[in-house]
C-alpha cells in the first residue's frame, strides 16, 4: 500500500464581522455561503440530500439515541441554511456558527492539498463578495481553530478504509501516532487551556480542547479517535476514518504530511504490519503536554514503561513505514509516497536538531519565529495581547492581511503548487473519483439537478413523474475515465441519465 486511498478534509473557518463584535455568526456565515452561491451559481436549484446520512452510528456497533445527542451532532437535519455543491465537487455550508468547506473526494495527499487550498480561494472571495452587498459589513475569516475565549472548531479529515480491519487495532495503533503527530501538522497558538488565559505558546490549537480517548462527539467530549461511522460508501466493504484531532494548515507541506503520514500508517493497520506496542499511557495529557512544549523535550510515557519525545515517537512510526514501503514496494516505490517518507524524515531530524530549521514548512514554527521576532524587538511578554493578534492575522486569508500570505510573498514559506494549480481546483473536480461525476453534472446541467451528496445525483427530469436518483456509492466509480466521454456526449441531463440507466 501507498499514500494513496480515498480521502477528503472539511474546514470550519473563524468569522469576524469588522466593527460589530456582538455580531451573529450564523447570520455572517449564511452571508458569505450565499455571496458566493450567487456571484458563481448558473440556473441551479441543488440541494444537498441529506438521506444517507448517519451521525449517530458508532464505529463500535451501536446506534446514539437522538434524544441524547447534542443537537450539533444532527448533521442530518436541513436547517435551511446555505448550502452549496460547487462545480469542483466541493461542499460550501453553514456548519452552526461557521462557513464549512469540505473538499471533494481525491487520492493523494498533494491533491489534498490543492483543493483544499482552493477552499481558502472560495472563502476569500465568499467574503469580498458579501462585503459588496448594500450596508453589508467587511466579514473576516480566518483559517484557525479558537476563539481564545473557550470556543473550537474543527479542520477534519476522512479516509475510507477497509470494513474489515478491527476498530481496536485502529484505535491501539493511532491514538500514539495522533498525540505525537502535531509536532509536524500543528497550527501554533498564543495561550493555554480552552480560553487561552494561560500564558505561553504552543503547538497545537486544537491540543487543549480533547478530553477523551474514543468517542462519537465532535463538539464536547472531544475524543482523540471518532468514532462516527457513516462510510458514504458500501458499508459491507468500507469505513470512513473521521479524523477530528488535527489543526487548519496554511502550509501547504504541513497539510501534505499531516495527510501523507497518515495514509502511510493507516495502511499499515489495514496489512496489520504493526507489530510493536506504542501506546501511550494517559494520551489525553500527554496530547497536551506536548503541545505545550514547543522546545520538543516533553518526555511521552509509553505503555511498557519507555519514554519518548514526540519527535522520537513518530521515528517510530517512520521506521515502521520504511520497512512496510520496502516490504510491499521494494525500490518500485510511487513518488508521492518515496516524497512523503522523504519529507517527514527529514523534517523529524531537524526538529530534533533545531525546530527554526523548519520555520519554512511548519505553521507552528513558523509562526513561533514570527512571534520571537516581535517579542525581541518590541520587549513582549507571551500574555501581550499584540501576541495575540499577530496569531489571529497569521491565519487571516485575505492576501494582503494575512502574515502567512506575507511570508508566501516574500518567499519565507516553502511551496508543493502555484496559483494556477489552485486556481484550476476551484472549478475542476478531481478526474479520479466520483467527485468528477457530480462536479461535471453541476457544470454540464445545473437546471436539471434536484439534489446531490457524497452519495448520489439527484436529476429532476421533464417528462418524469418523479426524481431520478444516480447513486453514487463506489467512490472510484464516476471518473473521467468511467464517465467523462458519456457526459460529454449527453446533449441533455435525460439523454445522460438514460445512458446510465440502460
């Protein structure tokens, strides 16, 4: 196995209406979601079909009662707040109190990484374009995940995985990998605890806001390992992996190692290659004691007595996945996965020598240079609310705002695509997963679609008593390949869907 699976992320972005503090955010956030659906959107009605959704199933075989699920955990209801399916096979929404992207279905990490950037595209111009509506206030967002007043919200990942491979072993074999892997995948934060009061900086800013090992909430009881299970896809065969510890990445090679590094131990699982014990005694504290060491030297207990730094841990699992590439691939290796090896080894071995070395790779590094610079010339103390706001505007995604972008500018920050690339990923699915199907509909015959989901196309047909659903559920089904010439040769949503349907 690869770096190579079927995986997505879904990003809640911080909203600031500039000059109303009290502002409310469901409101902004339906403001920008519209914006955009009316400055881009093309005789289309789509609607997202909620149906096959199924919040509340656990992972370890049992259903959570609705009438004891926190309501935020009810992604299934329609709210009637905004939503949009967008013509690159993205989601744009109202998460509550957010505006949500989630990107498309894609195979790598690098893809990852390229629609998920164009996600920070299509909010930057959601929120110019609310701002030119009349008396509209400047709307602000930011790709972090607090408020620093004791609110978090998510940046989530998805990875299908196989239906037969024990929950435990995931559970076992991930927790130790996820309470180190920050080292290389955290934001940076300015404070300590839920409402940041404490005074320091650290790694992660998701860190402090996990309060338990295994569970199904995403909100409170935050776990470490989620265990949502709604596959979107066959449950016979699949899982989908929902991934709610990591942080927003504005570095493009942070968000290709947190997904790539993932992948890699993920298939390890699945091959049951892992044969050392890692656990960590206590992960919940010891996630956050590491974040709060940026110095790195955080001793992790293990299970069977050892100790390790976070850093140390992951060479652990870097190991492992030299010998599981070799053993599987020998010298036959694909880019992609030779890359990530390649990048996360060198990346471990200078934060173990000196963390600033990776000041252009890491958020959390390069933020915390940042942050020292200031400090020094301006005689700063850590609970200096300028700190703060330098924080806040690392993560502002307006070009001319936002400190990473500066540092992008002025070439400070280390880059996998250009712009073009990005660009492109704003409108164009990706050509090898049924996201190409969906996205391609939506561009070819935005009238004639009712509904669509991970799941499914929706088509209201003329002539047809009722809607015509064209499931969708085999994620590797609906590429270019499988479909891109029969869309092309459709003059008509009716002649597509009577070619689909025999």
């Amino acid at each position: 196995m690869s770096v190579r699976r079927v995986m997505g992320t879904e990003v809640e972005y911080g909203i600031s209406v500039v000059g109303q503090p009290g502002a409310n955010p469901m409101v902004a956030s339906s403001q920008v979601v519209n914006a955009y659906a009316s400055a881009t959107v093309r005789d289309r009605r789509a609607r997202w079909d909620f149906e096959e959704e199924s919040p509340l199933r656990d992972a370890r075989g049992f259903d959570m009662s609705r009438q004891v699920a926190d309501p935020s955990q009810l992604t299934d209801e329609d709210l009637g707040l905004a939503n949009v399916i967008l013509t690159n096979g993205a989601r744009l929404y109202v998460d509550h109190a957010h505006p949500e992207y989630s990107t498309p279905e894609v195979t790598t990490p690098l893809d990852i990484v390229r629609w998920d950037k164009a996600g920070e595209q299509v909010m930057h111009d959601a929120a110019r374009w609310a701002a030119q509506l009349p008396t509209a206030p400047q709307i602000v967002l930011y790709k972090n995940n607090t408020d620093n007043k004791g609110a978090s919200y998510g940046a989530h990942e998805n990875y299908l995985m196989r239906r037969s491979t024990p929950f435990a072993d995931i559970v076992r074999h991930l927790t130790p990998f996820f309470v180190s892997r920050q080292v290389i995948c955290g934001a940076g934060r300015v404070g300590r605890g839920q409402d940041g009061r404490g005074e320091g900086y650290q790694i992660s800013q998701r860190a402090d806001f996990f309060e338990v090992e295994v569970g199904l909430e995403t909100t409170l009881k935050r776990p470490i390992i989620n265990t949502r299970d709604e596959p979107h896809a066959d449950p016979e065969k699949h899982r989908r992996l929902h991934v709610i510890i990591g942080d927003a990445n504005m570095s493009e090679i942070s968000t290709y190692l947190k997904i790539g590094t993932t992948a890699l131990v993920l298939a390890m699982i699945e091959e049951r290659f892992i044969a050392a014990d890692l656990s960590v005694d206590g992960p919940v504290a010891a996630l956050r004691a590491v974040s709060h060491d940026p110095t790195l030297r955080e001793l992790i207990t293990l299970a069977d007595g050892r100790t390790l730094t976070a850093v140390q841990l992951q060479l652990e699992y870097l190991d492992l996945a030299r010998k599981f590439v070799e053993d599987r691939y020998g010298s036959d290796v694909d880019p992609q996965t030779a890359d990530v090896l390649a990048r996360w080894e060198s990346v471990l071995t200078r934060l173990e020598q000196d963390p600033f070395s990776c000041a252009r790779e890491l958020d959390w590094v390069a933020k915390l240079k940042l942050l020292e610079q200031y400090r020094s010339r301006d005689g700063l103390a850590w609970d200096d609310a300028k700190l703060q706001a330098i924080d806040y505007q690392y993560t502002d995604i307006r070009p001319e705002k936002g400190l990473y972008h500066r540092l992008l500018a002025a070439g400070r920050m280390d880059r996998l695509l250009d712009d073009a690339q990005i660009e492109e990923a704003m409108h164009e699915p990706p050509e090898d997963t049924r996201a190409f199907f969906r996205g391609r509909c939506l561009e070819r015959f935005p009238e004639a679609i009712a509904a669509a989901s991970w799941d499914s196309v929706i088509f209201d047909l003329p002539g047809r008593e009722s809607l015509q659903r064209v499931p969708t559920i085999d994620p590797l089904r609906g590429t270019r390949a499988h479909v891109g010439d029969l869309i092309d040769r459709s003059d008509t949503a009716a002649a597509l869907v009577a070619a689909l349907t025999g």
